[in-house]
C-alpha cells in the first residue's frame, strides 16, 4: 500500500491561520517523540478557513502488508489563546451515538514527547478520535489533473496499522484539564 496523504477536519480557527507539519513514520505502533526519530515524510502548510483539508506527500509512502505507521500532526495556530483547530469525534445520543475509540487509536500532546491516549477521555468526555484520516491506496497512480483521486487498499489479509497523533499547542492542554 501506498500512503499518498492526510485529510484533516479544522475549525475554530480562532480569526487566523493555522500552520500545520504532518510527519509520518512507518513501522512504529506508539507515538514517537517528535524530534527523537527521524520521519519518512513530512510536509508543511497553512490552513485559513475551517474546513477539510487534503495534504499530500511530496511523494507516496510505501508501506508494507501489516506494517504499522504513525501520523503526526503538528498545528500552531495564529492565535493559541482560543483556537482547537483539530476536530475530535463527539458522542452525542441521537447524533452522533455510534463513535468509539479503541486504546492506541489517538493520542494528543502539548510537547510532542509525552503522549495522551485519548481513550483515557472518552468515559469522561464522550471524546472518541480525532479527524484524521490517512489517504492509502493500494498501488500508486498519480492523481488526475483538476484534483480529485481515491481508491484504497484490500481489506484482504492483515492490513496495516496506522495511528492518529496529534501535537496542540499548550492551548489543548488546558482544555484537557477542565
């Protein structure tokens, strides 16, 4: 399989931009401490508007059958004070009561070396992962010209495992601790 980009949900902007770095490393299943391993991608960018973002790698990412791989997003919002630029899955009965998360899905931290797993939130918070889906096909083709793209890997033998992490600024840490 090939991993061809993320796609991120932002919103509350705070009235600013939002710079973001997506880093992945294939082969861990736990959180790397963001500057202790070396990354096999990375890519940077600004988001200004609320939205969903498509961010594409420079160049695909192969990742082998049952390989596991880790997707780091780092956001440093214009203004720290009142933006949480990333969505987080909610429960809410009626609307939106089928969200889960599993241990060693999400994780959220404030420095990039000690990692929270979000699981830990849901009981308290009804928090299930965060927005962050890996875009993975399972032989690489240029996308065609105008955007747009698709395709996914065979859901046949044993797939690959990919982790949502998430670095906040300290901002997130506060909203963690209410």
């Amino acid at each position: 399989c090939y991993l061809e980009g993320v796609v991120l949900s932002l919103y509350d902007l705070g009235g600013g931009y939002v710079d973001y770095t997506v880093r992945v490393y294939v082969g861990y299943s736990t959180p790397p401490n963001v500057g202790s391993a070396a990354p096999d991608a990375v890519k940077t960018g600004r988001a200004e508007y609320t939205g969903y973002y498509t961010v594409r790698l420079n160049s695909p990412l192969y990742i082998g059958r049952g390989e596991s791989f880790a997707v780091v997003i780092e956001l440093r919002p214009q203004n720290p004070s009142n933006a949480y630029p990333l969505g987080i899955e909610l429960r809410i009965p009626g609307v939106s009561s089928n969200v889960t998360i599993s241990p060693g899905e999400s994780f959220i931290s404030s420095n990039g070396a000690d990692w929270e797993d979000l699981y830990n939130y849901f009981l308290i918070n009804n928090w299930g992962n965060v927005s962050l889906k890996a875009i993975v096909t399972s032989s690489y083709s240029p996308p065609p010209s105008g955007g747009g793209g698709g395709g996914g890997c065979s859901a046949s033998g044993a797939g690959s495992l990919g982790l949502a992490l998430l670095l906040l600024a300290p901002a997130v840490l506060a909203l963690r601790r209410r």
